[in-house]
C-alpha cells in the first residue's frame, strides 16, 4: 500500500500544517483518492484567523484539543516555490 492509500484507509483525523501552493497540490491528491483534509494549522504566532480553502487556519494546540494528539495524521506542506 502506498502513502496516498494508507492515508485514505485511516481512521484518524488528516490535518494539514502549511498553506500555499505545496499545499495546494497536497490537497489535489488528497481529493482524488478520497482524504478528507479535516483542518489546516500554522505557528501560533502566524494563525490570525485567516481562512484556507473555506475553513479557518487554527493553532495545533486547538487542533489537538478537538481531536486528541494521538489521533491526528499531519500533512506537512509549504510552498513549493
């Protein structure tokens, strides 16, 4: 099985660390093979409230609070250029 088929058998919660057009690319993938991509994060000191792909870029702290650390499968993601 291959990284894009394991992640779209998991039973935890995918989330992205990262915005831009890494990200964007990352989540083009995710959507052909059926990821949902349930929150994207940034540093702490970065999130501000903005919004990436319609949901609100959250804090890893908040994230992990809703979903439990353990729980969590994170996609790091930059841009690319």
């Amino acid at each position: 099985m291959d990284l894009w088929q394991t992640l779209a058998a998991t039973d935890k919660t995918v989330v992205m660390y990262g915005m831009g057009n890494g990200a964007d690319k990352i989540l083009t993938v995710c959507e052909q093979y059926g990821i949902e991509v349930k929150e994207f994060f940034a540093s702490d000191d970065f999130v501000r409230g903005q919004q990436f792909h319609g949901k609100t870029v959250r804090c890893f702290s908040d994230v992990c609070e809703q979903y439990g650390a353990d729980n969590l499968v994170v996609l790091v993601s930059f841009a690319s250029s």
